[in-house]
C-alpha cells in the first residue's frame, strides 16, 4: 500500500523498475506471477492522502509495507 499523486501507471513502471523498490523485490522472488495496481482510496490533498495510506496499512497488514514505514505514518492515526 503506498501513495502518490502522480498517475497510477507511471509509479506502478517506477516500482517495477527499480531495484529498491518493495514491489520489484517481491517480483522476483514470485518470478511469473501477475501483477495489478488498484486505487484504494483518492485525496487531491497530500495530509488526507497520507492518513488513508496510513489507515489501510493499519488495517490490512500487507506484508509489502514494512514496520519503518508504518511507524513514519502513525503520526496521521488518531
């Protein structure tokens, strides 16, 4: 789970290009698996965009996102 204000296409090709990213790691270790992108939740405002963010992470747990970042979005949690 992540957030961006730029279009879903271009930071889902950044994510699968980039080495570092959580997403390019995940696609190598399930080599041939489908990947799909979906828009959870939509804010033209970035605080409002962060707190979703926040509130999805606490809420599904994905294994993707890690502890630091969780505890950098706590601070958006009531």
């Amino acid at each position: 789970i992540g957030s961006t204000i730029r279009q879903l296409h271009i930071r889902a090709k950044e994510h699968m290009n980039t080495s570092t990213s959580s997403v390019f790691k995940h696609k190598l270790i399930c080599l041939g698996s489908h990947f799909s992108f979906k828009i959870l939740a939509q804010s033209s405002e970035a605080p409002i965009l962060r707190l979703k963010e926040a509130m999805f992470i606490k809420t599904m747990r994905p294994q993707l996102n890690n502890k630091l970042e969780y505890e950098a979005l706590q601070h958006f949690l009531f």
